[in-house]
C-alpha cells in the first residue's frame, strides 16, 4: 500500500495502452474472478475476468511472464491490465470492446481519461447547474460590475477587462457551499466576490507579468485559503505564492463543483 499522494503520482505517469512486462502472481478462482499480476511498480496490476478468455484452461498460470496494457486506473490503487497475447484474451475482444469502449482514446495519460469519464457523468445529472441555483444564480442573472471596478482599479495595480466584466455580470457576488469528497480533490466553497481580494492586488498583478497575461480578481476558495482571478481570455486561476488553471469559465465552474483540481502552472524562478 502506498500514499494517496505516491499513488496520484504513479497514475500521472501512466498511458492507455503503455506496455509493462510482467509476471502473473495469483489466479485465486479461474472463471470467477481474474489474475494478479506484478509489474514492477509499487502498486500490483490486476486483470478483469472479462477480458480474459471463457476457458479457463487457457488463462496464464501463476509464474507466467507475459506482455501486458495499461487499461484503467482510477482512485483504487490497482493498475487494471489487458494481457498483449491473444491467446489470453476473451476471444471476441475486438467485438466486446467497440460495444464497450467505442473510439476510446489510445495513448492518452489515465488521469486525464478517468477524470473526464467521472465529470461526463455527473455533469449529466444537472448537478452543476443545481448547485449554482442553490447559490442565487439563475439563467440571464445579471448584476452591476461599476462597484467592483471602482473599488479595484482603485490601486492602480488591476484592470477589469470585458472578459472579467462579463463573468461577474453574471456570477458576481455568488458564494457557494459546498463540501465532501469530489473527483481529485476535496469540494469546498468557493464565492465571486472581488471585495474580499482588496489589498491583494499586488498578487494579481505581480502573476499577470509573470505569466503574460491580465488577471482580475474574483473571489475566494476554500474560506480565503486560496483566491481566484480570471485572464482576458476568460481563462480562470487559482491564485496563491504559485498558480494554477482552471481552464474556461465553463471548464472552472465544473472543477469548482465537482472537486476538479485545477493544473498547476510552471513558472520559472
């Protein structure tokens, strides 16, 4: 067993379809369930009994050294396997996996598949658009931005371009609470309000040099323990001593809600 923190770094370096040549550790109930395999990383590999063949007579033995994919990781700290062999293989593979995985992407990192997969299904729930109406938006809300561009601009240091204008008509002075476990990270609250930044424009503006780009504030996350800011392209940030994206405005509004942790910017020293 390792750390949450070792086991995200594992799966980050893991790609559909990467082989690893390994060696078959447990096959505890042929027919049943699937194999064990050791591949040579801190965290076993295992097998799914659907991929493997209906005859158990020709599923790899215990000590069996064989060529296996990358298929799925997820939070389970378990690298799931598909055997290279074909003889180890169910033997309708290619029929059962265009029924299963239709145009399912090939080398492409794991986190970025099984994140996307687990934000595509809740965000078919409404849950998103749910919590933002529990908070006070609804659709064609919009507020005045006058205040808040006053009070910023103020110092000198930040300037409201359309892009943060726009987003604050709509979502300015939200506060949304929410908590509990989310995709790659814990939900916490999250609000839009720009008055909770001033005396902080300094932050802003010494990121927007550094990385090229105007960033306005917006608002808080997690109770003030990091801040928000968004760019003129509408791209949002969470902003502290470094940086990290949340994406679009849409693309950080799901990360927001669903637990998504925001890609952390590298910036030179």
């Amino acid at each position: 067993m390792v750390s949450a923190e070792e086991w995200i770094r594992i799966r980050r370096g893991l790609r559909f379809g990467q082989r690893f040549r390994g060696t078959v550790t447990a096959v505890p109930r042929p027919g049943a369930i699937g194999i064990f395999v050791d591949i040579g990383l801190p965290v076993g590999g295992f097998v799914d009994v659907l991929l493997l063949p209906a005859v158990t007579e020709r599923w790899p033995d215990q000590g069996t050294e064989a060529e296996f994919e990358v298929w799925w990781a997820d939070q389970r700290q378990q690298v799931r396997l598909k055997p290279v062999d074909p003889q180890f293989l169910r033997d309708d593979f290619a029929h059962w996996q265009a029924d299963w995985r239709p145009g399912w992407p090939e080398d492409v990192p794991v986190d970025k598949a099984w994140v996307d997969a687990a934000a595509t299904c809740l965000r078919g729930t409404g849950v998103i658009e749910e919590t933002l109406r529990s908070a006070g938006w609804r659709p064609g809300r919009h507020v005045s931005t006058d205040h808040w561009r006053k009070t910023l601009e103020k110092s000198g240091l930040v300037r409201m371009h359309d892009a943060a204008e726009a987003f604050l008509a709509e979502f300015g002075g939200l506060a949304v609470q929410i908590s509990g476990p989310g995709i790659t990270c814990a939900k916490t609250p999250f609000n839009f309000d720009p008055d909770k930044l001033i005396g902080e424009e300094d932050r802003f503006a010494d990121w927007s040099h550094t990385i090229g780009r105007v960033i306005f504030p917006l608002g808080e996350l997690d109770e003030g323990r990091f801040f928000l800011g968004i760019d003129e392209n509408s791209e949002i940030y969470l902003v502290e001593t470094w940086l990290a994206t949340f994406g679009s405005a849409q693309e950080a509004l799901e990360k927001l809600v669903l637990g998504i942790a925001p890609e952390r910017i590298e910036t030179a020293d």
